[in-house]
C-alpha cells in the first residue's frame, strides 16, 4: 500500500474504507493555491532560520510553484494516499524536487497549515462575495432613483398600511445589503490573522519569525496562542452566520415580490429569464428564481447549526471533527455566490405595473392622514385616532369610500372639520408629509439614494 506521511509508527495497514473515509482531497483541493502560499512564506521563514540554505529555499519556492501550475493548467494527478491538498502537494513537491523536500514540513504542522489555509482562502472567497453584495445594492439603487415616482401600497401584517414609494420599498433592502456587506468587510479583519507557526498545538521550536509570516500572507496579526490558533473555527461560524443573514434578506424580498408577481397582487411580473413554465399548465409562468432564493436560505441555515453542532463538544486544540469545517464553509459561499448574483439580475430585469400599484391605493389608507388633520387643528392624537376610526366605520357602513364622506359628515363627528379637510385625500401628499429622516417623502428617499450612491463611490 502506499507510504503515509504519518507512517512511521504504524505496522498495519489502513482499510481501503478507511482512507476513503477520511479523505479531504476531494473538497479541501479547493484550497490549493492558499496551501501553496502559506508554504512558500513558510520556507522563507524557514530560511531566515538556517533551518533552509538559500539554494534550498530557491528549489523548495520553485518547485511549490510548479505544483501550483499543474493545479492551475488541471494536470495535477491526484494519487492513492493524497489523503488531503497538504499532504498531496508536499508528495507532488517532492516528485520535482527530490528529498529536500522533506524539510518544507519542519517544525509545522496541518493543524496550523490548514487553519492558515482556510483563512487565506476564505478572504479571498468573502472579497468576492463584498463585491456582489455592493453590486446587488448598486443595482437596487439604481432602480429605486429610476421609480421615485411610482407609488404603492406599504403593508404592515401583509394588510394594507399607508402609502409609499416603490423606491422606498426597494432602498429598505439595499439599507440591509449595506449592512451586511459592513459585517462582512468587519468579519474579514477579525479572521485575518495568522494560525502558522503553532505547530500541532504547543507552538514552533525553531523559532520561526511569526510577525514576518503574517506580513508575507497579509494578515494583520498573529494569533497570539498557539491552542487557540489550532482549534479556532469561529471565523467558519461567523462566516456561516453572515451567510445566513443575508440570505434571511434575500429570502425575505424574494417572498416579497412573489407576493406582489401573483395575478392578486401583480404589481410586479419577473422576466421570462428568470422565470420557467409548467409541464402541464400552458398558461404558468412560474418565479422559480425566487423560489430557489427563499429555498437556498434554509439550506444556509442548516450549514450554520449543523457546524456549531460539529464544533460544540470539542475539547480545545485541534481534533480530526474539524474537518467537517470546509464543506459547509464552501457550499454556503457558492450557494450565496450564486445567490447574490441570481438576485441582482431578478431585481435588474423585473418589469412593474405602476398603474395597478397605484389601483391598489385605498382612501382608507389615508384614515391615518385623517387624524393627523385634526392633530394640526390641536385635537390630541388619541381624540383623532377615535374620531378617524368612527369616519372609517361611517363610511363603511354606508359602503362608500372613506374619501366620500362629505365634510357635513364629517362635522358630525368632530366640530373643527372644515372644507380644507379635501387636501387630505391625496396619496402624494401623504407620502410627502413623511419628510423626517428615513420617511418615505421624495425628499427623504433622495436622501437616502444619496448616502447609498455615497456610500457605494
Ligand atoms: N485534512 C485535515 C483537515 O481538514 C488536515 C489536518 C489534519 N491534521 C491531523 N492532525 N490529522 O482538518
């Protein structure tokens, strides 16, 4: 059977089951790029220590980088006893170089190799996904500058609430996209710190300079013990849970505009692109893109607890359950990969319906406004919102709109209604008064696209 780089101890061989078992090559390959790296700034290391000559470092630097190649170009051949991308490329290393090879893996180990892996790899992976995220805002933006002036109903309890601008709407989850891509930039800094030259737990006997590895890699610090730089997979499950999070919003909008892209509703239809038919109902158009994009964020979720379940009853330093780390961390950043690109698109390419958005406004979503114009005449609020709600019960009875009740009506129920009282049915004017800071007035929405354009600059 093939030689272990673990071999030395053991008499007996491995069940073929076993290897298969434990292997990590098929998922952790991903990282190979990351592991060459941190083996290169690790073999520089080395020789700052005499622990390399420099004509050893200059083979070990140069053949690591021809591994890479074969990885890049996809003629890396993975063979029997690749167990994961660390002990695969230090075997592939040592094909091309020969036995100097045997020194790279001084006084490291996987445990703090791999950790270095995953956090290089993950900071790339989360650069990308900041990016989409600024995309899917930038793009949100850009539609709720276009609409500023179309109208529809807001809904609180999915009832029918007040009126406000579509842009409104579509800025309150570029406001959460804003957010999340802070948390994700903050998120970055926590983790960019360096796990190598811990060893196996205890730390490096060589002295190794760990200031100047972290500057080789990027990283802003050193991870200041060498137990927790082993064991700590915080930056997995912090991770998970951005992913999480936003995937909660994207989930949320995608319920959203399901709602409103039903006939019911149909203040909204999605672009064929992004829709698909029924194999039996000619007429469906079906918002699979949307359904996908609630769906996906249940399967996040699952990535987030079922991770924490793994790491709960760890005791500390490294244990081989840690290797369930990197299949959860890639598919949650592919799912939220495509995700933030998928939505981008749908919000991109949607087609409104202002005209039904705006059918759907009831004069009975200005019986707020109707209180509030007798606040202005001095009435406290509490009196207006009885005698509002008396107006609206009138109207109702009667089965006419709140908006026709004439002012003689309205008089029956509170003394300083006047003929002014017209000016309150008119959803613009409605919407404009909600001119404070975060309001849904043009004013305020062109505040807010603003500071988002701002922001995005
Ligand atoms: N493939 C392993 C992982 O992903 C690398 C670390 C192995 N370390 C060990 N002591 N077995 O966690």
């Amino acid at each position: 059977s093939t030689k272990k780089l673990w071999g030395g101890r053991f008499t007996g061989a491995t069940d073929p089951l076993m290897d298969q078992f434990n292997e990590s090559i098929h998922f952790d390959r991903r990282m190979f790029k990351a592991d060459i790296m941190g083996s290169q700034a690790y073999v520089k290391a080395l020789c700052k220590r005499h622990i390399l000559t420099a004509d050893e470092a200059r083979t070990l630097d140069q053949g690591l980088s021809a591994v890479q190649a074969e990885w890049e170009a996809g003629t890396f051949t993975i063979k029997a006893g690749d167990e994961d991308i660390h002990t695969a490329n230090e075997r592939r290393l040592g094909e091309l170089v020969g036995s100097v090879a045997g020194k790279l893996h001084t006084g490291r180990s996987r445990n703090d190799q791999v950790a270095t892996d995953m956090r290089l790899w993950l900071r790339d992976a989360a650069r990308e996904l900041v990016e989409l995220t600024r995309d899917l805002v930038r793009s949100t933006v850009e539609r709720a500058e276009a609409e500023m002036d179309v109208l529809m109903p807001g809904y609180t309890h999915l009832q029918r609430a007040q009126p406000i601008r579509w842009s409104h709407f579509l800025l309150s989850y570029a406001w959460n996209w804003q957010q999340d891509t802070q948390r994700l930039e903050q998120l970055i800094e926590r983790f960019n710190v360096l796990p190598l030259g811990a060893g196996a737990l205890a730390g490096n006997p060589f002295e190794v300079d760990r200031e100047f590895l972290a500057r080789e890699l990027g990283f802003r610090d050193v991870i200041p013990n060498s137990l927790v730089a082993v064991g700590d997979r915080d930056f997995v499950s912090e991770f998970l849970f951005w992913c999480s999070l936003t995937m909660m919003h994207v989930s949320r909008i995608a319920e959203d505009l399901i709602t409103y892209s039903s006939s019911e509703f149909g203040y909204v239809s999605l672009a064929d692109a992004y829709s698909t038919g029924s194999s039996l109902m000619p007429q469906k158009k079906n918002p699979d893109s949307l359904e996908l994009l609630r769906g996906k964020s249940g399967r996040v979720f699952g990535s987030l607890s079922g991770f924490l379940m793994t790491v709960k009853g760890l005791p500390s330093t490294y244990n081989k359950d840690l290797q369930e780390d990197k299949e959860p961390m890639f598919d949650a950043y592919d799912t939220l990969h495509g995700c933030l690109q998928i939505l981008t698109r749908v919000i991109a390419t949607l087609k409104i319906n202002p005209d039904r958005m705006r059918q759907s406004l009831s004069p009975d979503m200005l019986a707020t406004d109707l209180a509030e114009y007798l606040v202005r005449k001095g009435v406290p609020f509490r009196e207006t919102h009885h005698i509002s709600g008396a107006a609206v019960r009138m109207a109702e009875e009667r089965q006419v709109p709140l908006s026709s009740l004439t002012v003689a009506d309205l008089q029956t129920l509170h003394t300083s209604f006047a003929d002014d009282v017209s000016a309150v049915w008119d959803y613009e004017r409605s919407i404009d008064n909600r001119s404070s800071i975060g309001g849904t007035s043009r004013k305020t929405v062109e505040a807010q696209i603003a500071a988002l354009q701002k922001w995005l600059a």
